[in-house]
C-alpha cells in the first residue's frame, strides 16, 4: 500500500494525474482515485473555480488540463481561434494506444511528424474549414455520390456525420474513434462515440418522421460487434427493421474487395431484408462508407418490398472523394 498517496488530499492527487497524463476524463478520474463520481465531479468544480484546471470538449466528452500549461502552450505556439479548434476536434491514438487530444495531442504529432507546432496548426485550421464547409447543421449531404455511383439509388437520403479522414492530418476524431472502437473491440471507446453521435441521430428521427430504425449487420466476425454495442447503446425507442447477413461457405468482408462491382454483387447477394411489417419512414445507420453499396443494396431491397415509403441512410463517417474504399474498418 502506498502510504505517501493515502497522505495526499484528492485535490492533490487530481493534480497530480492530470501533470501526469496532460489531459483526463472525470471516468478516469473516478478509475484512478476509486471513489464515486459526485466525488470526483465535486473535486473537480473546486480546481476550476480555483482556476488550477480548464476542462475542454462538450458533455459528455469532456477533459480536464492544467490551466498554466494550456494556458502558456497557446500564448508562445498559436492564437486562441486556433487552439479551441484544436481542442475540439483533434484526436490521435499513439501506436501503444495511448489517447492524445487537442493541443497537447497536436503537439504530440507535430513532434512525431517533426513539423512545428506554430507553422502547422493554422494548417491545420485551415483544412478543417475546408472540409466543414461541407456540413450542413452539422451533417456532409453524400446524395450525389451516390447519384454518380450508382445506376439505382435506393435511398431519399444519405448523411454522413464526418469525413473519416483529412489530407495530410489523417483520420478525423470520429474516423480515430470508430477504428479503434472496432479494431481493439473497446466497449468503452464504442459508448463514448454513441453518446458523441445520438444527438445527431435524434435530430433525423425526429426530422424525418422514422418510425423504423436498421443497422447494418458486420461482416466480419468479432467477439464485440460494433454495430450491435452501438444499437444498444444508442437507446433508441423506436421498431428494429430486421436485416440479416446471410452465411456462406467461405465469408468475403465487403472491405477486402476492391471493385465496385464486386462490392455491390455482395451486398446484393448476402443482405437480406427480413422484415414484414410496413414503415413509413426507416433509418438505415451503418458505421463507415466507402462505396456505399451495402446501405444501397439494402434500401433498395426495402423499396423492391415496399416495406417503406422513404429511406434515409447514416454513416458515422464517410470518404471524402467518389468512390474510395476504407478498407480499415
């Protein structure tokens, strides 16, 4: 047992995590010091009236740094517009799966990159702009992707809530998000983006009137499904539209295959709708669009049924050209 640590006020060893860490969650907080979170959040409110922490990012993401550092980080490298960006929107896992977030995340990856902090993040600010100027309340409209992709579109309407990646940056904090939620079958990283996408997806069930919600069943076989966390953690109150994949004797991922053609005869052929009740209005979510065929393939089956009158399709991410395949996730 370590007596040093037991001596210490929690003020303390809050501070002294955060020094540590650079950046930290209050559900960290609440792991490390294993006490409850009001306790945490109590201790919390008193080193920002104190003015000894900043907490950056919106609930329920939201972390908590030093103030003198962030503080003298933006003063010496970058301007304030710049830093707040960065604050919200950067995200980098390192190779040892270590999270590095806003500022002192872009630091990390300057170093890593070896550019300079100063010269890079109004880069930065500004390819993020570039790719924003593509939203619309908050949503990337890939209706004429799909028009110029596809012979027959069977979806009214196709979203995307990010691009999965920016030129030169790399993956964007959902794109980040959504592959290592995958890859390491991470529940927890799987919760956090489901609370970070739902307002979201509240807005379109609400907007469109769903009465039906399906999501796009995996093709490659894990122990953690995401699609499965993310229907349940979502909590959505609204009728499941049943989608199966079906088996085949030998199963081909949609992302090991590099044709369009080839991408669509999949979904065409392992997708099945397997709903007899009507809607008049379904959500179809799937988690990343490269070509798009598998939520394609898929409404059109709904429309062929006429088991819905419109459908609107999701992706957490989407790729930012034509037809691109994120073969990642």
């Amino acid at each position: 047992m370590n007596y040093e640590l037991m001596k210490k006020t929690t003020a303390e060893k809050i501070i002294e995590y955060v020094t540590e860490k650079k950046q930290a969650s209050a559900n960290e907080l609440v792991d490390f010091l294993e006490i409850s979170q009001r306790a945490v959040f109590s201790q919390l409110a008193n080193l920002l009236t104190e003015n000894k922490l900043i907490k950056i990012g919106k609930p329920p993401v939201v972390f908590y740094l030093l103030k003198e550092e962030v503080l003298a980080r933006a003063e010496v490298l970058i301007d304030e517009k710049t830093r707040k960006a960065l604050e919200e929107n950067f995200l980098f896992i390192t190779p040892d799966g270590q999270r590095k977030q806003g500022l002192g995340g872009f630091e990390y990856w300057c170093e890593k990159t070896k550019q300079s902090v100063q010269k890079t993040a109004p880069q930065y600010l500004k390819t993020l702009k570039k790719y924003e100027a593509f939203k619309k309340n908050g949503l990337i409209d890939g209706m004429q992707k799909f028009k110029t992709t596809f012979d027959k579109v069977g979806l009214d309407k196709i979203f995307y809530l990010d691009f999965y990646s920016l030129e030169r940056f790399g993956k964007t904090k959902l794109g980040q998000l959504l592959l290592y939620a995958k890859q390491s079958q991470n529940k927890k990283l799987m919760r956090e983006l489901a609370v970070t996408i739902k307002p979201k997806i509240d807005e379109l069930l609400e907007k469109y009137a769903i009465d039906g919600i399906g999501f796009i069943p995996p093709t490659v076989k894990r122990q953690v499904q995401f699609m499965k966390e993310l229907e349940k953690n979502l909590h959505e109150n609204i009728s499941r539209v049943s989608i199966v994949k079906v088996k085949t004797e030998i199963i081909v991922p949609q992302k090991t295959l590099n044709k369009l053609a080839d991408r669509i005869e999949n979904a065409k052929k392992t997708l099945v709708v397997d709903e007899q009740r009507v809607f008049k209005n379904i959500l179809l979510i799937d988690d990343a669009i490269g070509s798009g065929a598998t939520l394609n393939e898929t409404a059109l089956q709904i429309k062929q049924k006429k088991l819905a009158k419109k459908v609107i399709g999701l992706a957490i991410t989407g790729s930012f050209k034509g037809f691109e395949v994120i073969s990642e996730v």
